[in-house]
C-alpha cells in the first residue's frame, strides 16, 4: 500500500532510497495520501516545505532564502516552476542538500499553463557544472499526467558556495499559475 503513495516514476528518480532525511518542495499526496506517510515508514527524517502549510508541511516560501539545516535528499517533484525567483530557488535546493538533488519538473515549451518556467537538459547540465555537481541521472518522460518532464539527480561531489548565471535560458510560460493547493 505504501509504494503505492508515491509514482512509480518518482521512485525511479529517487532510487537508490539510501538516505535517511529529506525534504520535499511541495506538499505531496497521491489520493489525498501524503509523500511524508511512505518515508515515515522508511524511518526517513521527511519535511515537505508549502507556502499552503498543510499536511505538516513548513509554510515557507521557497522565492526567500532559507535557514534550514541541511538534509540529505532534496527532492523537487513539480515545485520550482511555480516560483517566480527561479536563482534563491535554486540556491535554496543547493543550501538544503548535503548529498543528492532530484528535479522531476515540466519541459521548455511543453506545458505553457503550467507554472511560470520550463526547465531543459541545457540549464540542468550548466547549473551541474557551474556547482560541481555529479549528474546521476538526466533524461525526459512523459509522466503519468501526460505531461513531458525533465527528470535529474544531482550529487554534491564539493562543498561550493551556490553559483548561478543570469545567461542561462529558462522558459516562461506567460500563462502560469503558483499552483498553490489551498486544501
């Protein structure tokens, strides 16, 4: 029952489940069931960060630069798009991460309602070179919503300050929305 929380494609991002805290930018559910249910079984110390706060959720805004300590897995499962400052976002996941980094996020001018961004191999490969990343896994899916995504797992190798590049292209998707759930 409790695999049966989280996607199979999500897992497949996640693999190997080695890691023993995360957090989670978005608050996840699968049926009304949240992520936090299948790690609590793990025994994975789990915080998912929502401005929307529920579930348990951190009601922090990931646009704002966050004091958190940090975990070993940060998994953004469909979040950072809908974040208008795409850099304190970015170095947010950065500053969160001591070991890995998933991004299971919409393609470039694929999904022009969905979020304010779209994300392509380009930006995934700079940013993992510009912060020494190891690139675990990098490939596109077509998820279960039918939707194309990028899907990434970064390692730290080094611990770097964050770096980010105004040169590097992100779509905007003009008709975004903050898909934010208030229930």
């Amino acid at each position: 029952m409790t695999t049966e929380i989280i996607p199979a494609e999500v897992l497949k991002l996640l693999e190997p489940i080695g890691f023993l805290s995360m957090y989670d930018l978005g608050n996840k559910k699968t049926n009304g069931i949240p992520y936090r249910d299948f790690f609590a079984k793990k025994k994975i110390v789990y915080d998912s960060i929502d401005l929307n706060g529920l579930d348990g959720s951190l009601p922090l805004d990931l646009s704002s630069e966050l004091n958190l300590p940090p975990r070993e897995m940060v998994a953004n499962i469909g979040t950072s798009e809908h974040v208008l400052n795409q850099k304190i976002c970015f170095q947010n996941i950065h500053n969160l991460s001591s070991g890995r980094m998933t991004h299971w996020v919409p393609m470039e001018k694929r999904h022009p309602t969905h979020g304010f961004f779209g994300y392509s191999f380009d930006f995934f490969i700079n940013l993992a070179s510009a912060n020494k990343y190891e690139i675990e896994k990098l490939y596109a899916e077509l998820s279960f919503k039918g939707w194309y995504l990028i899907c990434c797992s970064f390692k730290k190798t080094v611990p770097t300050s964050f770096v980010w590049s105004e040169a590097w292209h992100l779509s905007c998707n003009p008709c975004g929305d903050w898909g934010v759930s208030l229930h």
